[in-house]
C-alpha cells in the first residue's frame, strides 16, 4: 500500500469519526431540549473538537517518530 493510500484512508477515517461525534452531540443535545441553533452549534463544536485531537495527535506523532 502506498503512503498516499494510506494518507487518504486516515483522513477520511478521521473526517467519518468526526462526523459521528458531532451527529451523536446534535441528537443529545436536542433530546436535552436545546434549541436546533444551540444543537448545531454544539454538533460543530464536537466535530471541531475531534478535528483538533486528531491534528494534535498527528503532530506528537511526527514529533515522536521523525
């Protein structure tokens, strides 16, 4: 498998769990009672949220291994 494959299968498993987070947070939030502009806001701050991890996770690995 080439390093390209595997760069582009990361990012999309990465984009596809983020998607599912901020999903999930939007669907709790609205069972909670938020409003659709406070859920929506919260399914984007989870979704930024698990963008950041994986970027910050990504940078100590370079750290760690280049």
């Amino acid at each position: 498998m080439s390093g390209l494959t595997v760069v582009l299968f990361t990012i999309a498993l990465v984009l596809i769990a983020a998607l599912l987070a901020a999903a999930v947070a939007g669907k709790i939030a609205r069972l909670d009672g938020a409003t659709y502009p406070a859920a929506f806001f919260r399914a984007a701050t989870a979704f930024a949220a698990v963008l950041t991890l994986a970027a910050a996770v990504t940078a100590a690995l370079a750290t760690v291994l280049g």
